[in-house]
C-alpha cells in the first residue's frame, strides 16, 4: 500500500534538496577483444562496447521518466586496458583510450572508465605501458577516465608504482591545462580495502 507522506517527502526531496540517481554504470567486460594485432584490438573493443550499451542511455532515461527522478550522468566501466593491451604487439594506449572514447561518443553517455591498471601485486604485461601512455591518452579524449590501483590492505603497497604517478598526474595536468587541466581529474590513483 502507497503511503501519501512517502510520496510527499519524495517529492519534496526531488524538488528541494536536488534528489537525484548520481550515476548508472554498465560494466563490459573486453577479455575476448585482446589481440595481438593492436588495430583489430580497438576495432573490438569499439564494436562491442557499442553493441552491448546501445540501448543504455534510451533505457536509463526512460526509468528516469518513468520514475521521475533525475539520472544525471550514464557511464561504461570495462574491463582494465593494460590486461587488453598485454597480448598486443607494440600497441599505442592512446589508440585503445580513442576507440574507448569513440564508443563513448557513438552510445551517448557521459564517462567511460577502465583506461586502468592493476599494479598492486606489481607490474604485469602492459601495465607501465598504460602508465606510460595516461597523460597523451587522457588529453586526446574526452569522455575516458583512467585508474591505477597500487596498493591493497592485503598485499600492500607497490612503491616503484607511487613513484611512477607522480610524474604521470603532474603531466597529465600540463598536457590539459588549456582545458582546466580537465586530464588530472580523470585520473584517479587508489590503494583497495581487501
């Protein structure tokens, strides 16, 4: 049964206090696009994202609607780029951080994540690569958000990965400064609870 003070007290949380849903995240997982021919690879990754999440932002909207509460940003999470990259030959992470950002702009939505490592065990095929590659990426793209985990509670904290991200955020925000060093706010560098 409807409870009418339930419904005022929504209603007034929507129109006074700004409720809304921040965020709907769709994850896709890109194992099966590793390649080993890098330009196959982003042609994978940008052809199943964009099938996967077609209807993400249509069917996000129409819950919005239907509910009447605001859904304000619609966002991708894949799989992390650097396990992707690892079978390439010679890849560019700024061409995986484009077909990431491509797919973006194609379904409508507002972030994609996943231009990430895991390093917090240590450095694995296509993980400094990916580090490497963060500042060029983040300032070729729009829509990619990039991640690096160097440390857990569990397996501790990978020291040569803090210090490589110094330098990485510093020219992050240098490559983007014309853009409110917008690339250093799309980074994000976190130690996991285990």
């Amino acid at each position: 049964m409807i409870n009418t003070q339930d419904v005022l007290e929504t209603i007034h949380m929507i129109n006074d206090e700004s409720l809304d849903v921040r965020t709907v995240t769709m994850g896709i997982s890109l194992l099966d696009c590793a390649d080993e021919d890098p330009k196959r690879a982003c042609e994978k990754i940008y052809n199943k994202i964009i099938t996967k999440a077609a209807q993400l932002v249509p069917v996000v909207e129409k819950i919005s609607n239907d509910y009447g509460i605001p859904i304000v940003n619609k966002r991708i999470s894949v799989t992390p780029i650097a396990m992707v990259m690892a079978s390439a030959k010679n890849p560019n992470p700024t061409d995986y951080a484009k077909a990431l950002d491509n797919a973006a702009k194609k379904v409508g939505v507002n972030f994609i994540g996943g231009f990430s490592a895991l390093v917090h065990k240590g450095f694995s095929a296509g993980d400094e690569l990916l580090i490497n590659g963060i500042p060029e990426a983040l300032a070729a793209t729009d829509f990619v958000c990039s991640s690096i985990n160097i440390g857990s509670t569990k397996s501790g904290i990978n020291m040569d990965a803090v210090k490589m991200m110094g330098p990485i955020i510093k020219k992050t925000a240098e490559l983007t400064q014309d853009n409110q060093c917008l690339g250093a706010a799309k980074l994000v560098v976190f130690l996991q609870r285990a």
